[in-house]
C-alpha cells in the first residue's frame, strides 16, 4: 500500500497494526489475558493523544517533487518489507516455530531497516527534512520502546502504550504534511 490522497484510513490501519505488533512484542500470552481481564481499555485516551499539530505550511521549490518522490518510494519499499514480515511472522505463528526472542529481534531489524533507509533518503528541501525527520523519530521510539519492554507491572506497561500512541502522533503528523504537500502540487 502506499501513501495516496484518498487513504488515510488505511495509513491509520496500518500504522495502528505497526505499532499493536511492536507492543506486544515481549508480552506472554498469560500476561495479556490477565491485563485484559482487569482493566478496560482506555480508548478516548487514545484518540486524544493521537491529535496532530496543524500542517507546517513550507515555500514551494523547485526540488519538491523530487523529494516528494523519494518519500513515496520509501512508503512503498518499507510497506512491501513491511507485508513480507508480517506474512513470515504469521507463518511461523501458525506453524508453532514463532519464538518471542525471534519475534523481537525480527522486528527491530525491521525498525533498523526502516532508520536506514530513512538516512538513506537524499531530501533537498525543508518539508521533505521535516517530513523525514518525524518519520524518523517515530521508528526510533518504536525501536525503544521494544528494547525497553518487559512483562512487569501494568502502570508500566500502560505507560510505554501511551508513549507509543503518543510516536504514532507523530507518525500520523508526518502523513498529514506530506499528503498537504502533495495536493500543493496538484495543478489548480
């Protein structure tokens, strides 16, 4: 899937995917359940936290559809190694081979794919830094908040979920400046 005009929602499915199968990364299935059971999920925390700051509005260059470019073939390499994961993780989930450890480590590797390949990105113009750089942050927070999971408390696990909603702001933020960049270039 890549980033289009007229798919939000699915970027938003996405994304919310992304960010449930990273949480769940070192949790047990008992662990889990018992949460589940004791407390209702806090969804209008959720929503709130996933509120976006307004569209940064940046002068037009002669390099933005270049960059613009660059951003859209990112979306659909990341995407695809994206797919491909998920369907090797559910395979070996159905097979009963998937490991924690296995399950962990593939998805930082993914999270370093997905940083590389940021850094990689030869962006001439400010939108598309800016662009990049929340992009960016948010595979970084996601990477840490894997690396500092663990199943202990539930405040602390609560805590961690806030945080990652809070990345996914971001995230969403990103989305939202490139599909207004994208429309300035539309022909009016």
């Amino acid at each position: 899937m890549s980033i289009q005009n007229n798919k939000p929602l699915q970027i938003l499915a996405l994304v919310l995917s992304s960010t449930l199968l990273l949480s769940a990364c070192n949790k047990n299935d008992h662990t889990q359940t018992a949460q589940t059971e004791q407390q209702p999920p806090s969804h209008e925390a959720d929503v709130d936290q996933l509120k976006t700051p307004p569209v940064k509005e940046f002068p037009a260059t002669a390099q933005d559809t270049h960059d613009i470019a660059l951003l859209d073939e990112f979306d659909e390499k990341f995407t695809a190694m994206t797919d491909d994961m998920d369907n090797e993780l559910a395979k070996m989930q159905q097979d009963g081979t998937l490991t924690s450890e296995f399950d962990r480590n593939r998805k930082l590797d993914h999270i370093q794919s997905a940083l590389t390949m940021l850094k990689e990105l030869d962006l001439k113009t400010a939108q598309g830094r800016y662009i990049q750089g929340l992009l960016y942050q948010y595979w970084e927070n996601q990477g840490k908040l894997i690396n500092e999971q663990t199943s202990s408390a539930n405040a602390q696990n609560q805590k961690k979920t806030a945080i990652s909603v809070q990345d996914l702001s971001d995230y969403l933020h990103a989305q939202e400046q490139l599909k207004h960049w994208k429309d300035q270039q539309k022909p009016t």
